[in-house]
C-alpha cells in the first residue's frame, strides 16, 4: 500500500471541502481512528469538531476535543494512520514520567524529545498500532484528570 502523505490530505480535502467524520475516518483507514474517537467521546461526553488549521507544523483539517474550553487533543489525519495531540502541562509532568514507564519506548522517547514550553510539552503522537493508542489514552485521561 502506497503511504499517503499530508499533502495528499490537503489536496483531498482543501479549505473549500470540509470532510465529514466518516470521510476522515475513510481517508484514515485504520480502526484505531474509530477506537479513539469513541473512546473520548465516551469517556468525556464531547462530540468532534472539524476545523481548519493554517499552522505550519499540521496545516488543514483536523478534529479538535474540547471540554468546557478545555483542550483534551487535536487530531490529524494522515493515510493508514493518524497523529493525536496531546499537551501535558507542567504541573503534570511528574505524573506524566511515573505514567510513561509502563508505556512503550515510542511514548516514553517522544516524551524526553519534547521540549517543555508554553506551559507543557506539546505531545505530537503518531498513532499507529493498539500499544501506542493506548499509550495516548492514557496520557489523555492524565490530562483531563481521570487517569487511575
């Protein structure tokens, strides 16, 4: 299978074209995409919102959760997989370090190459198998504060 790239994301889908969830979730083509979705819709009683990003690092559609202002992650489509978001503030970071030793190296290397600034560090995950979702659920019940 051909790996698609972000440019391709963009071309499907331009400013003019917002995709639906089903036809990011078709363009993603993995069920890890719907695994997460519905987990974080269930978790935290939030519904998807498609918005459009010029940022440099992700520019197009993307799915934002929120909850009472409250960013829980940012996700962005990718063909055969998808990157998730997620800011770990300071104050959590301890938590955060404590959490990653039983996650995988993917997680734990990410975490130690990412700079903490403007208040956190800015976790740019790519999910691309059941460990490393998993690991993400976990780093976002951490920051919604319901990680046990």
């Amino acid at each position: 299978m051909q790996e698609v790239t972000q440019m391709d994301w963009n071309t499907a889908f331009p400013f003019s074209l917002t995709p639906t969830m089903e036809q990011i979730s078709a363009f993603i083509g993995s069920p890890l995409w719907d695994g997460l979705c519905r987990e974080v819709e269930s978790a935290y009683g939030v519904r998807p919102k498609i918005e459009h990003s010029r940022c440099g690092m992700a520019p197009g559609w993307n799915v934002k959760y929120k909850k009472g202002g409250k960013a829980i992650c940012t996700l962005y489509p990718n063909g055969g997989f998808f990157s998730c978001m997620v800011v770990i503030g300071d104050a959590l970071q301890p938590e955060a370090e404590a959490l990653l030793a039983g996650c995988t190296r993917y997680a734990r290397e990410l975490y130690q190459n990412t700079k903490s600034g403007m208040g956190g560090r800015w976790l740019f995950i790519d999910v691309t198998d059941a460990d490393v979702l998993r690991d993400t659920l976990r780093l976002i019940a951490l920051r919604m504060g319901a990680y046990k």
